[in-house]
C-alpha cells in the first residue's frame, strides 16, 4: 500500500494514439458472456449493455456462453443479433464454458462479463489502449454494483456505507498495480487472444480460473494492468447465501492455487517479491486472526492464562498500545472517509463464524468442493434468518458476559487484578462488534429491479415535475400540485423516451422537503409500468450503460451510528 497508481492520465494518452487510426484497422474484439442458470431479467441487461459497447460493429462479436443449453436464451440471443454458445457438457464450470468459448471465436481481445455485469458504452474505448504494450496481457477494471449487498441492507445503511469491495477495488488493487502484481478479477476484464492461447485457454485447475489466468500469463512474460475508472456495474450477492457462496469460491480458489505446479509456490518464471504477493494471505489469515481476537480474553476471563505474559500493566500498555493504534492509524490513512473502525471489524467477524471453517476444509481438502454458481436475480423478497451465524454470535456474547460476571465475584475470580480492566474493555469492544455483527443475521427484503437516484426533468400528464428515482418497472416523480391527477392511468414523459403509459400507485410527501412556505415539490409520485421491445431495451441503455452510480465516497459517521441504533430496535431510517 505504498505506492497507488492512477493510470486514467495513461489511458487517456493511449487512447488518443490507438483510435486516430483508421476503423478498419481496428482490432476485433469478443464479448463473453458466461451463463448457467440466471434468469432473463438478469441477463438482458448485460446482452444489451455488450451489443451497446461504442466500437464498430463490425469489429464486435457478442458470445453468449449458455451452460444450460436453454431454448429460450438462444430465441432472445437471436432476437438481438448476438451468438449463444452451447456445449455438450459443464465440465470444469466457467473455464471450461469460457474455453468452448474460444473454439468458436477468433477475435484478436476477448472482454469478459459475467452474466450480471452490465459493460458501459465506452469500456473498449478505455481499456484496448492499454494493449500497445505487447506485454499486457490483461486488463482489469473495478467492479462497481448497482443494488446494496446484504451487509448495507441488513445494517439498514443502504446509502450511507460502501459496500464491500470498495476497499479492494478502490485501494488495494492500485497499489499491487504499482508493484506490478495486479491480478484478474475474471468480469470486467479484457485479455489478449494471443496470451490466452499462450497458455493453453483459460486455466481448469482452479475454481477461480481469473487469479491462476495472470499467474500462467506472468510465467508467459505477460503482465496485468489495472484501470481504476467505473467502466461496469454488477449484481452485488442479494442475500447472505450468495454472499458465502461467492466468498467461500473465491477462499477455497486462492488456497488451490498453493497445490498447482502453476501457482505461487511453484511457478516458473515468478520472481521471490511475486511469490510472495500472489500468496492467498488475507484468507489464510484473517478469518482466524478475527475469531482469535474474541477468543483471547474469554480464555482470560474463564481460566485466567494470559495470551502473553507481562510483569505488569505498563508493559502491556507499552507493547500493545502502539500495535493497535498503528493499525488503525493505517487504516484511517489508506482509507480515510471510508472506515468506521467498530462497523468493519463488525463486518469481518460476521463472516468469520462461516469463513474459517472454508480455510481450513480448504487447506486439508483443497479440491474437495466443485465450482458453485452465485445464485443471481433470486431477490430477497421475504425476510429471512441466518441461524447459524446467530448461534455463533450469541454464544460469544454470552459466555464473554458471564465470564465478566463471574469475576465480579472475588470467590470466583481467574483475572489479575492490573489487568482487569483491559480484559473488561477487551471484552466490551468485543460485545459491542458482536452485537452489531448480529444485525446482519436478519436479512430485510428487497425489490428485484433496482432502482437509481436522478434529478431530471418529467412530466406526468401534461404537469412538470422532477424525477428522483427510475428503475425498469418504477419511476418516483416529484410534483408540486396533486389536485390535477384525476385518475390512475397517466402519461409519463422522459427525454429520450416515447410517452409511457403507467400507473400511478402510492402519492408520499416526506417532511424534510416541506418548508413552512411550502415546497414546490413537495409530492412524490410513485408510478409502475411495463416496457417491452425497443422501449426496454432503451430504458436498460440509459440506467446501465455509463450515467449513473450508487457509489458512497464518503461516511458520514453520525449518520451511521444513527442507522445502527434505529436497526437495533427494528426500524431503518430513509435518508
């Protein structure tokens, strides 16, 4: 984390070189797009998102990857004027579905979206720059997403707090950029044809084939480059079970990569530094580092054995005092608007209950699990529990309060009496993470389309308003008069767009917007309608493609620990 690179200045300096060429001249590009079992509404967006990239058409070939072999996918693919691929079997999961791929595509590049990420219009215009260096193999972009995670919505801090890749995507993958270790993160990637076919196709010895990809191009001389521009926005997990599924794959992919003649270990070509960065050390560290921290003074509090032994509390305070305060210290350096020390530890120990069993089943069993899909398009539309972290979390928070308990009582009592107060504290800041951890295990439900915050203009039956929010089934349009909405059925008018006829359902008017003078848009309309054809496809252009985000630059912290404590009682407050 010492050094960051910003490559956009590159990029733009690149791009002026490679596209005053001739069109003809070009390079072809391939699109794939991988898919097993996703629903249409998921991947229409990414099918017409890829048709829309902003290159020459005849330059741009779309392959569908369809690993179920679905009727109905190859009637849509044709609708669109894109190719679905099919193979006789799934064998070795999205490799293997990536490298059919190859067998029937010859493009020079090959640009690669999962099922749910959405490119925008000028990805290839950023990225195939970059590849007048014959040494790039690939490159990557950040993954940006469009709906909350379960984490931001079970914590009811849907607006407020980034969702979880941020600190990866944002910070970490920049500095490995620096030091030359940038590693695929499978969507949102380009890759050169001709490295790909260097190593024979894309890696099958892995469930995570995008990691052991760079690591067989750096054996290859190829390098990875890392361009930190929103380019695509994706499907975050929608609950908890794709959460842990997508987290344990990519657990489970990084520890296989330690048992592989083409891993980190033993991969020809690797210098000592890449050896050593490429190491999955974050899984195999800080899951058990985590439960570790709750752990230590439980076993103080029940038996009284120090994790270590000083003379006395200075020595404890001169040893671990600094320790703490410099990683945070750091933490607040490398990501200053973006961390809440108590919330990410919070986080991080939620996931620890699942995780830590992943690494060590991975470790003794590396290959012992086959390839699970992220479940996506699934929604979260009732409210749902995770027993299983809960008794976790309930079981350290209670026997942390009885071992406190127990040693308010002298009879009873295992601490040293110095050092009673750092195990109370300890304890205490233990309680209250595990606490907010809890929240998580209480999943909220959640609409299926995903709505965008905009300030437009619209009208609605011939009266002028602002819209606010738009989504593929939804718009919420703010009005000032109410009294000309006579009926249900209105007209609703957006640039670009043919009238829509929708229905108008619910009419809110929220306090913070009423001024004792009056506001003139004080009414929020809520207003559903159906698209199909040319329409949708426009609608999916417009919210997908390039103009707007949900990404959270900065943490307010009052408005978080605000959040946390309305949840804890069962309430959420909109902001």
């Amino acid at each position: 984390m010492s050094r960051y690179v910003d490559r956009s200045a590159e990029a733009d300096r690149l791009g002026r070189v490679f596209f005053a060429r001739d069109k003809r001249e070009l390079p072809t590009v391939d699109v794939f797009i991988p898919t097993y079992n996703e629903p249409l509404d998921v991947l229409e967006r990414t099918i017409i998102g890829a048709r829309s990239l902003d290159y020459p058409a005849d330059k741009l070939n779309v392959y569908v990857l369809d690993d179920q072999r679905r009727d109905w996918l190859k009637a849509y693919c044709e609708e669109k004027n894109v190719i679905h691929v099919t193979r006789g079997d799934n064998s070795h999961a999205k490799a293997g579905n990536m490298n059919n791929g190859l067998k029937v595509s010859s493009g020079d590049f090959i640009a690669i979206f999962d099922a749910d990420f959405v490119p925008y219009r000028h990805f290839l215009r950023r990225t195939l720059p970059f590849f007048s260096d014959n040494s790039i193999g690939i490159v990557q972009t950040p993954q940006h997403f469009f709906n909350v995670d379960p984490v931001q919505s079970n914590l009811g801090l849907e607006n407020i707090w980034p969702d979880e890749q941020r600190l990866f995507f944002d910070e970490i993958a920049p500095s490995r950029d620096a030091w030359d270790v940038s590693f695929c993160c499978g969507s949102c990637s380009i890759a050169r044809r001709k490295a790909v076919d260097a190593i024979g196709g894309f890696p099958t010895e892995s469930i995570t084939e995008d990691l052991l990809t760079t690591l067989s191009m750096l054996n290859k001389g190829y390098k990875t480059r890392y361009l930190n521009e929103r380019l695509s926005m994706g499907l975050a997990a929608e609950n908890l079970t794709g959460y842990f599924v997508q987290r344990e794959r990519w657990c489970q992919g990084g520890i296989q990569t330690l048992y592989l003649y083409n891993g980190p270990l033993r991969g020809p070509g690797l210098t000592l530094f890449q050896r050593i960065m490429f190491l999955p050390a974050s899984w195999l560290v800080q899951y058990l580092v985590r439960f570790m921290i709750l752990l230590v003074p439980i076993v103080y509090l029940w038996f009284g054995l120090l994790p270590l032994y000083f003379t006395d509390i200075a020595d404890y305070v001169s040893h671990q005092v600094p320790l703490l305060a410099a990683y945070f210290l750091l933490m607040l350096w490398i990501t200053p608007t973006r961390y809440l020390p108590v919330v990410s530890s919070a986080v991080g120990t939620f996931a620890t209950f699942r995780m830590l069993p992943t690494v060590v089943s991975s470790l003794v069993r590396p290959f012992g699990k086959p390839f699970r899909v992220t479940p996506k398009g699934s929604g979260n539309e009732a409210n749902q529990f995770d027993r299983y972290s809960f008794a976790w979390i309930a079981s350290m928070i209670t026997i942390t309060v009885v071992g406190l308990l127990v040693n308010v009582v002298p009879e009873t009592s295992h601490v040293q009496g110095q050092f009673s107060p750092v195990a109370a504290w300890w304890s205490g800041i233990n309680i209250v993470v595990l606490l907010i951890a809890s929240l998580i295990c209480f999943e909220k439900p959640r609409r299926l389309f995903h709505a965008f915050k905009l300030d437009e203009p619209a009208v609605v039956d011939d009266v002028p308003g602002q819209i606010v929010s738009l989504a593929l089934d939804k718009a919420v349009v703010a009005v000032h008069n109410m009294a000309r909405f006579q009926s249900k059925s209105v007209m609703l008018k957006l640039a670009g767009f043919a009238p829509i006829k929708a229905e108008l359902g619910q009419v809110t008017q929220r306090r913070s917007s009423i001024s004792r003078s009056g506001d003139k848009q004080a009414y929020y309309l809520h207003l559903y309608f159906e698209l199909s054809g040319a329409a949708r496809d426009s609608m999916i252009v417009k919210l997908y493609t390039g103009q707007y985000s949900r990404d959270i630059r900065d943490i307010d912290k009052v408005a978080v620990s605000l959040n946390l404590l309305l949840r804890s009682f069962g309430r959420t407050r909109t902001l």
